[in-house]
C-alpha cells in the first residue's frame, strides 16, 4: 500500500534526477561549442571504413617512410663526404634533401600512429606546430627549387662567371634568405590559429593538420588568415612556379643559339632532374588543390589518399631522381653500397 508522502518523495526524486541529468548535458553540449576549446583535441582522420586493413595498409606507408628517410640522409652523406661535390649545384641539392628529411619527420608520427593505433587525437598546440612545420617546409622546397633553377641559369648562360657568381659566402646567405622567407612569412597566420575559437566538430580531413583544416573548423573571424593565406600562396609558390618557367624560357633560348648537337644535349641533360623535382613537386599540389575544389563528392579516403601523395611523393621521388640522373650522385652512391657490402 502507498502513501502519499512516498509518491510526493519518488517524484521529487525523479524531478531532481531530471534536473541534474539535464544539467550534465548542458554542461557537455556547452563544453563542445565554448570559446574555450582552444585546450582542446582534434581527431585525425585515416581511410575511413578500412580499420580492418590498417596493419596492412601500413606497411607500404612504413616503407615508404623508411625510404624517405633513408633515401635522403644517403644525399646528405654524399654531398658531405664526398670533397668534388662541394659545389653550388650539390649544395642546393643537400637544401632539398634536408627539406625532404624535414618534411617526412614531420608527419610520420601521425600517419604511422594512426595506422598502428597509437594516435587518434591531436592537442591544438600539436596541431599548429605541424602545420607551421608542413607549410613552412613546402614554402622551403618552392624556394629552393627556383633557387636550383637559378643555378641552372647561371652555368648555362653565364658558365664563365658562374663560381664567381655564387660564392660559398652568398650560397650560405641564400640559404639564409630561403629559411627566412619560408618560415617568418607565414608566422602570423599560424600564430592566430592559437586564438581562434573552434566551435565546430573537431574532425580533420587528413592523418596530419593543415591551416586550411583549421580555418574550416573556427567559428571566429577568419578573413585575416583566408587572405593572408591567398597572398602568400601567390607569392611564393605561384611565383616560384612563374620565375622557375620564365629561367628555364632563357635556359632554352640561349641552348637553342648553341651550334653543336651534342652541347645542346649535355645542356639539356643538366636540367633533366631539376625539371622532374619541379613536376614532382607542383603536380600533387594543383591536383591536391582541384581536388579540394572540384572533388568534393569523392570518398574521404581519396581525399586523405592525395593527402598523402603531396606530402611523401616529392620526398620520396627526389632522391631517387637524383641517384638516377646525376651521374655523380649515382656514381658515389654504388660505391658507398660496394663498400657496405664487401
């Protein structure tokens, strides 16, 4: 038998039980949108709906990590060891084997993490640091790369002046300029990062973090580092791309005057792997960027996929392309692995 008191006391507890659950909820919907999400975490993205395959699938990555790393140390050791590569062109060549190594460092612990479910969550601060590292980095290799195409002009149009031209003194003041150009410029924007509000779902679309991930997933004022961004992009990397084709125009009109056959293909063969660095480098970024684009109605998996390809393709393939077309570089190195292997 009941008593009204009983019912009026299961009532008042169910009432305060409503209460607090609703509070509970507020609490955690209000933490998800709050300006104060800046301590906060991101969630990575891998190839959404392959988990089962993730111990597979990261054994090509794995390789393909080792060879990056392997691959452009065997440059750098090279050039450093080897006295008659101490030259303009070689130290251009260890700049971006340096970026490459940077470059495949900075991401590997994210995208093998995933993969071998170590990492599913990044920190903010972790994230802007990679980003700054990742942009900046890509701003480097733009940079030396019109650097190399520079030092191709100068041995074919003007060999006579060309160890004048660059000295070891205004190489290292080169370098200088390149990681100064690389990395003070996009300071700004990365630094704002820090200060946005994130009050979207913290989903990336990639296995590491990009500045236009960010940008996509604040809900403050974005037009400082939407436009930054543009300009930057036109000058440096479109700019790069510009001057990189408007040496090679000179390059090939000053070959074009050379009467002999065979000068005119000695010309050409010193260009051939810096032509190949250059297409290694921009095609993954403009089908990267059409992709973003036009290709939004494709799977997440292909966009993490090219992901990927623009981050590991030009670290990868660099040192493979300079081992093969290089006489020099190819030369040293199958004399370092006989020595290994006797």
């Amino acid at each position: 038998m009941k008593y009204p008191d009983e019912d009026i006391k299961v009532g008042s507890c169910i009432h305060e039980y409503e209460l607090t659950r609703e509070k509970y909820l507020s609490s955690r919907i209000t933490g998800l949108v709050s300006p104060i999400m800046n301590s906060s975490s991101f969630l990575l993205t891998g190839f959404s709906g392959l988990e089962q395959q993730y111990p597979w699938i990261s054994i090509p990555f794995l390789t393909i990590y080792a060879m990056v790393l392997s691959g452009n140390c065997m440059v750098l050791h090279v050039i450093w060891t080897e006295p008659s590569l101490h030259q303009p062109m070689f130290y251009f060549l260890a700049m971006l084997a340096l970026t490459d190594l940077c470059m495949g460092l900075s991401t590997f612990h994210t995208v093998l993490g995933i993969l071998w479910g170590f990492i599913r969550e990044i920190s903010l601060n972790s994230c802007i640091a990679q980003s700054y590292f990742i942009h900046g980095l890509s701003f480097m290799e733009s940079s030396v790369l019109l650097t190399m195409a520079f030092d191709r002009y100068v041995a074919i149009c003007n060999p006579l002046r060309y160890s004048s031209i660059l000295t070891n003194s205004r190489i290292f003041k080169i370098g200088l300029t390149i990681v100064g150009r690389s990395f003070f410029f996009i300071t700004p924007p990365i630094i704002n990062l820090k200060f946005f509000h994130y009050c979207h779902s913290h989903i990336l679309s990639h296995s590491f973090c990009l500045h236009q991930d960010l940008l996509r997933l604040a809900c403050s004022d974005i037009r400082f580092n939407s436009y930054y961004a543009l300009m930057l992009v036109i000058f440096t990397l479109l700019l790069d791309a510009i001057l990189i084709l408007y040496s090679y125009f000179l390059i090939l009109r000053s070959v074009l005057v050379i009467a002999s056959q065979e000068e005119r293909h000695k010309s050409f063969q010193t260009c051939v792997s810096h032509i190949c660095a250059v297409l290694v480098f921009y095609i993954p970024i403009i089908s990267l960027t059409m992709m973003h684009r036009f290709g939004k109605h494709l799977s997440p998996v292909v966009h993490v996929l090219m992901g990927n390809i623009y981050i590991l393709f030009p670290p990868l393939m660099n040192p493979i392309i300079y081992s093969v077309k290089t006489q020099q570089i190819r030369s040293r190195m199958l004399r370092l692995f006989s020595l290994k292997i006797y």
